[in-house]
C-alpha cells in the first residue's frame, strides 16, 4: 500500500517555486529591476556621450598656472574708518551746512557735506588775498605815500600809493605805522628850498591810483563802514579812515581821501590851505614815507581780521598784474596769482573783493580745504600767509574760542574765521589728536544765523580733533 503524502505532486524549489507561490510580488520585483537596469544603462551611455563630445570641444593641450590670468597687483586691506562727527554737524545752530576734511598728506576726503559746491566763504577769503599779496607784491615790498611839487609855485600834491596804515599818531592801532607828520616835516623843508618864500596855497590830493568812485561794494552793508569794521576802499587815507585812530573797530568818515588831506595840512601846519583833487603832474619828490613790508600788512591783515588792508591790498595786487585796480578786475588777478603761486583749481573760484565780506565771492569748500593743505605742507606765498593764521584759543581773533566742550582742541588748529549777517565759517588745519593733519572748510549758512554757530563750529573741529585718521564720512 503505497503511503498518501508520497502521491502528491512536489513543487519546484528556489526561485522558480517563490515565482509559483507568489505570482503578485514577483511581477513587481521585476518590473523594478528591469527599470533600474535601464536607469543604469542611460546613465552610462549619457557619460560615454559627455566623454565623447568633450574629446570634440575641449582643446587637448594643457593649461598651466602660468597661463591663467591673474591679476597685477594684490589689493590690500582696506581700513573701515569708524569716528562720526554727524552729531555735531546737524545741529539746529546750523540751517545749512557744508563743509569738507581732508588728509594733508594724502589729499584724501574723509568728511563731505557738497564740498565742490560753490558758495560764500566769507572773511576765509582774505587768507587767499594774504597769499595774492605775497606772491604778487613780495614780502619785503613797502607802500609809498609821497609828495610831489605841484604845476606852479605854492601847490604840492599829496599822492596816496594805496597805505591805509598811514598815521597821524604813534599810538596808531597799527604797528609802527608810517606817521603823517614826518611827511609832512620832510615836505616843508623840501618846499621851502625850492620855493624859498613863496607860501602853499593848494593842496591837491591824489587819489587815482585806482578809481575813487569804485570805493564801495553794493553788496557791502553800510552798516560794515558805521560800525566800524570796513572803510571806503580809497588809495590815499590816514588810520584806515577811524574815528579813533588807536583801536581796531571804530566808526569810518565818509570821505577819506579829504580826511587824510586835511590830516597833513594839520601837520604841516597849513591852516588856510585849500583842497583839490587830481592827479599829479610832476616828478619832483617832495617827501615820502613807507609802510611796513607786505609781509607785517599780512600779518596784522590776518590776526585781526582787518576789512581795510585787505581791501587795499587785493587792489594793489590788480595794479601789480598790469590791471586797474578796479573791484571788477579782482577776480582775474586774484586767480591768475594764486594759479602762479600753485594752485591749479585757481581758476574754479570767483572773487569780487578782497575781505570776503561780499555775498557774490563764490569757492568750494574742497578749494578752501586744498588751500590750507598747500600751506600747511608746503612752500612760498601760500605757505607764508598760513603762517600767519590764527591759532585757536591762542591768538587773533581766535584767541578766545575752543572753549567748553572744543578745548581739547584749542592750540592744535591754525584758521581763519568769517562772519556776515548770513554765514559763519572756519577754514584751515587741524593737528589731529593721533598726528594726522587734517585740512577742512566749513560754512554755516543762513539768513540771521547766530553767533552760537561760531561754538557749533568749534566743536565740530574739536570732533575731527578726536577722530583724526578715523574719521568716517557718516
């Protein structure tokens, strides 16, 4: 008897008999290898294609460092500067600012508020007609007053050589000025040799060096000559037309060419002598006397802001370059100096006087900046005026600034100082605090501004005092 289980049929074993015994699973398993096999294949034939279009379009010769490009020069670090002076320089003291610092060394601008924008600069102006003067005229150069016999016996010609300094007191405000009455002790003697008993009747009083009736900018306030800061700008005068010829502001005549007329007949004591005016007709020289050099003119021009001399300095720097001496002839001669002296952007800046006292003078804050940069690293007419300027806290009209909150400063900036109706400005150099020298220009501007810009700027300066190198432009 043959056993049951014996007589079943057996199924196939491996994967034959999973196949059998799992139809679903393996129709899956399947279709999966199949896809990742062509998924292979694709991948190996995209590779063979890559390899074989890569033979075609790349050149088989080598490329070597040398060949790579590289660039000149390695850039170095740049330092990221950091110190701010915004605070201090939107104060509500100020309605409009603008302004510029720059590295003297370098020429670098650390700091701009519209430096290249033409605008007033105010008395900063007469740090450039210093210059003018000593480049144009020369240091040692000495203004003439003279007499002059006059076209018939009992006529002399006094003959202004455009000296406001020339004084009728030792006591004069002006430094070893010129005195009126040694003219007039020369003259007389002279006179009286050559015109033995014949007595002066006339004195004609030669102002016409330059045009008298171009004595006065329009532009000037009147109150400038009444209160005693500015005189007409005349070729002959005596104390630089004041009232009180021994202080610095005093109030100014209104006719100095008669003024300083009737100053000499005082001293030559010709009471009864009558005035005229003209130009002189002769050549025989009478008496004369002389100024101090240009370079002391300058110096008391800068320290105490003097209007007068600068004005008749500015004009004997026009007849110098062959012109007239007219206000409307300043700006050619002041730029063609001032180019002659070194400075390339001469050209760029417009000048109608010689104080800065007029609106219609027009330089950027980067000419002034670049101004005061030549002076302090340079040499000649531009650096001698430098010299010359005030120093903060220390002398001129800057001796009793930085102050306060500014006094870390005082003693370390030399600048010159302008003030209108309209502006305050400070433009020059700062002895930073960490060594660097620091050129800058900055101009307050604003109908009625008060006079507390004048610390608001002080401080300012003090700020790039601090900042030195550091200073960011933000």
């Amino acid at each position: 008897m043959t056993d049951s289980a014996s007589s079943e049929p057996k199924a196939p074993g491996g994967i034959r008999a999973f196949i059998t015994q799992h139809p679903t699973a393996s129709t899956v398993t399947v279709a999966a290898v199949v896809f990742v096999l062509l998924a292979v294949v694709a991948v190996f034939a995209g590779i063979s294609v890559g390899s074989a279009n890569s033979a075609v379009d790349v050149t088989p010769d080598e490329v070597t460092a040398e060949q790579r490009s590289q660039p000149d020069v390695t850039p170095g670090a740049v330092a990221v500067r950091t110190c701010s002076v915004d605070s201090l320089a939107t104060v509500a003291t100020f309605p409009s600012l603008v302004g510029v610092v720059t590295d003297v060394a370098t020429g670098t601008v650390l700091w701009d508020r519209s430096a290249d924008e033409a605008a007033s600069p105010a008395h900063i102006v007469t740090a450039m007609t210093a210059a003018a003067a000593l480049q144009a005229l020369g240091a040692d150069t000495r203004i003439s007053t003279k007499v002059i016999d006059g076209s018939s016996a009992g006529v002399i010609v006094l003959v202004g050589g455009g000296d406001p300094t020339l004084a009728t007191t030792n006591a004069s405000y002006y430094r070893d000025a010129p005195q009126i009455s040694d003219l007039a002790s020369q003259a007389i003697t002279r006179y009286e040799e050559l015109h033995p008993g014949v007595p002066i009747t006339e004195i004609v009083l030669d102002s016409t060096l330059w045009n008298t009736s171009d004595a006065w900018d329009s532009n000037w306030p009147e109150r400038e000559r009444t209160g005693g800061y500015h005189s007409y700008v005349t070729a002959l005068m005596v104390n630089g037309d004041r009232a009180d010829p021994t202080i610095a502001i005093s109030p100014r005549g209104t006719d100095p060419v008669q003024s300083a007329g009737q100053a000499f007949a005082q001293a030559a004591g010709l009471p009864a002598v009558t005035f005229s005016t003209g130009a002189a007709v002769g050549n025989t020289v009478l008496a004369e006397v002389k100024s101090q050099p240009v370079s002391v003119l300058v110096e008391q021009m800068l320290i105490s802001g003097d209007d007068s001399l600068a004005e008749s300095l500015a004009r004997l720097v026009s007849k110098q370059q062959g012109l007239s001496g007219a206000a409307s002839t300043l700006n050619q001669a002041i730029q063609s100096v001032l180019s002659d002296a070194g400075l390339d952007d001469a050209g760029t800046i417009t000048i109608t006087d010689g104080s800065g006292l007029s609106a219609k003078n027009q330089v950027s804050p980067l000419f002034v900046a670049q101004f005061m940069a030549a002076g302090a690293s340079g040499s000649g007419a531009i650096a001698t005026a430098f010299s010359m300027l005030p120093v903060g806290g220390e002398s001129g009209d800057l001796y009793n600034r930085f102050e306060g909150d500014a006094a870390a400063a005082s003693g370390h900036v030399a600048a010159k100082s302008g003030w209108t109706n309209q502006e305050h400005s400070l433009g020059g150099v700062v002895n930073a605090k960490d060594g660097t020298q620091l050129a800058f220009a900055f101009y307050a501007i604003g109908e009625g501004i008060s006079t507390d810009a004048r610390t608001a700027l002080d401080n300012l300066v003090a700020g790039v005092y601090a900042c030195g190198s550091n200073l960011s432009n933000y």
